[in-house]
C-alpha cells in the first residue's frame, strides 16, 4: 500500500482538512495498537506490587494512578505508555520497572463516507451480524475489517469506484496526523487479494470515491456481498401493470418495463421513456431513451437502475389524440357522430 501523511496546524489555528493530493509519502511501518477512552489496562509494579492493578482510561483519555496522578494516555501506544509510566514512576520509586499490558479493548467506532447506501459513525466489535439493503445476514467473527464496516453501512452504490477506497488512520501521538492507504477491493473481490482487505483501527475512516466511468464489471459488482441485493423502483404511463417493484439490484431499463407487463400495444411511445431520478442533494435528473429489447447493458441505451427511480413509459401521438377526443367526446356521447367530432377537431 502506498502510505501518505496528513498533517493538521494546530500550532497556527488553521482550519484541519485533508489534502490527499498534497499529501507527503511515508516510509511503509507497522500499525500499532493506539490506546483511548474506554481501554482497561493492567498496571504490574515490580517494585510496589500495593499499586499494581487495572485501569480504565476515562473520557478525556486521562487514569489516575497512584502516586503519579492524573496521566493522559490517549492515542499512546502501549510501548509508548509504558516508557512514560516507567519515567514518571521512577521519580516516585526507587525501582520504577513496570509491565502494561491491554485487558479490554474499547468498540471500534469508524466512519463510513462517501458512495454507501448509508454512510455514516458505526461501533463494529469481534461479533458482527451485518446485512447489506436486500441480502442475507452475514456473520462476521473476529477482529472487523473494511469490507465488515462497507456491509454495515448497507453496502456501496452503483456509482462506488472500488478500484481506490481510501483508508484514514490517525498516527500516534498529540497532533492530529494522519496516513492515507490507497486499497483496491476490485482485486479483492476478483482476484481474492485479501491483503487489500486490512483490520480497522478505532477513528478510521473509510472514504469510497465516486466512479467517473463505470465500467462492465458493473453487474458482477452488484452480485457481491458488498452491494444491496434489491432496489424498489417505480414504472408509470403505458405500461400494461404500472405500479412499484422490488428488482435484482443488476436490473435495467428493460427488465423494469418488462416486470411492469411491457409497453401498451399502441398508447405507449416508445422512443420516449423517462428516467427520474431523486439525488441525495435533493436533485432530480431526467433522462429520455429509447425502449430498445436489442440493447444489452448500456448506459445510453439500457443503463442499470438505482433504488426510488421513476420509469415514465408516456403516451403515443394516437393515445394523446384519443384521450383529447374521449374527453371532449364524453359530455355529447349520443348526440353526434364521430366523423362529426374529428370536423369539429379539424375546425
């Protein structure tokens, strides 16, 4: 993985954000455990064993030991822990040797952003039911990993570029630094690379860009265990059982006309099918394509559907004329004919 380094400038009272592309290269190191609010941690004096006992560190990332006081642990090390203990002892004791060791570890909270079903914070511990929107419960055992918080957070989109999720790990110490890990789940999913797939740390963060070309492996996504399984979608207009239908998440344009009973024989057109779409920002996007059962998988013929799409199979020229005429024709049905109603349209 190529590891990058995130610096905030406290000292200056600059706003904190994160610039993956200016970011500085790091050498490649090993993650170490960082202690938090929420650990116990077993304190063994070998020259006051009176003392020795466990400590859970508060909310404030603060214990207070004997004889030493208030200690702030937070996002130490326990190697790191241990040496700062040792010093602060050894100005108290005679023998400040001292052996820390972690007994519970706090929840792993982490947060999930950008194209999921639902990004948000999620707690993940060593025993896990996730569900991603539509598929079955899966049962994950074990320390979490990427792919456990991704199933939590409902699964990814149609939109997800699974080629370079960035993982954000906060570095130990009091500045807020962080490294960026660029993973490919694409390999992992494909090719079985279970390196791309690494345990999470408390306060990372899981970021899942927008894809800028999807690409054919689209429906081989949504048939993973990282994708909804299903997607409602509505079909309305001249369709012969306009209505809403829960469909595989892989479904097209074509398929959801279909499940819908297909076109009407001559009230639908055709070549103008609506696609409305809501946008998490609220939006709504229109698109009008052509119903085609000759086009295969296609963005601009027959592209896949997301969850609360709209498809409008509208009217033809014949069934506009008609419903102008069955409205018009109804108030005076009986008293004229209808070669004299189409002279009264001609006029």
């Amino acid at each position: 993985f190529s590891l990058l380094a995130l610096e905030s400038d406290e000292k200056k009272n600059k706003s904190y954000s994160i610039d993956i592309n200016n970011s500085k290269v790091l050498n490649l190191q090993n993650d170490y455990y960082l202690l938090g609010p929420g650990d116990i941690i077993a304190l063994q004096l070998f020259g006051a064993p009176e003392f020795s006992g466990e400590y859970k560190i508060l909310n404030d990332g603060t214990i207070s030991f004997p004889l030493i006081g208030i200690t702030n642990l937070n996002n130490l090390t326990i190697e790191q822990a241990t040496d700062l203990l040792t010093n602060l002892y050894s100005k108290e004791l005679l023998r400040g040797d001292l052996f820390l060791t972690l007994v519970l570890e706090r929840p792993i909270r982490v947060s999930v952003i950008g194209e999921l079903q639902r990004p948000g914070l999620y707690s993940l511990t060593i025993d896990e039911m996730n569900q991603t929107i539509g598929g079955p419960v899966i049962k994950n055992s074990g320390l979490p990993r990427v792919v456990d918080a991704i199933q939590k957070a409902g699964g990814i989109t149609q939109d997800a570029n699974l080629k370079e999720v960035l993982l954000l790990r906060r570095l130990p110490g009091k500045e807020k630094e962080y490294k960026v890990t660029k993973l490919d789940l694409a390999k992992l999913i494909f090719e079985g690379s279970q390196n791309q797939n690494p345990f999470l740390f408390d306060g990372d963060i899981i970021r899942i860009e927008k894809s800028k070309n999807q690409d054919n492996k689209v429906i081989d996504l949504a048939n993973t265990n990282l994708s909804p399984k299903t997607i409602n979608v509505s079909v309305i207009g001249e369709v012969k059982n306009p209505g809403r239908y829960e469909l595989m998440a892989n479904s097209t344009l074509n398929q959801a006309i279909l499940q819908a009973g297909g076109p009407k024989f001559w009230k639908a057109n055709k070549g103008n099918i609506e696609i409305l779409r809501i946008n998490r920002d609220g939006t709504v996007t229109r698109k009008k394509l052509k119903f085609n059962l000759n086009k295969g998988l296609s963005e601009k013929y027959n592209p896949p559907l997301k969850s609360f799409d709209v498809i409008s199979v509208n009217k033809s020229a014949i069934a506009k004329v008609s419903s102008g005429i069955k409205v018009v024709a109804d108030p005076v049905q009986g008293l004229v004919t209808a070669v004299t109603l189409f002279k009264l349209f001609d006029d």
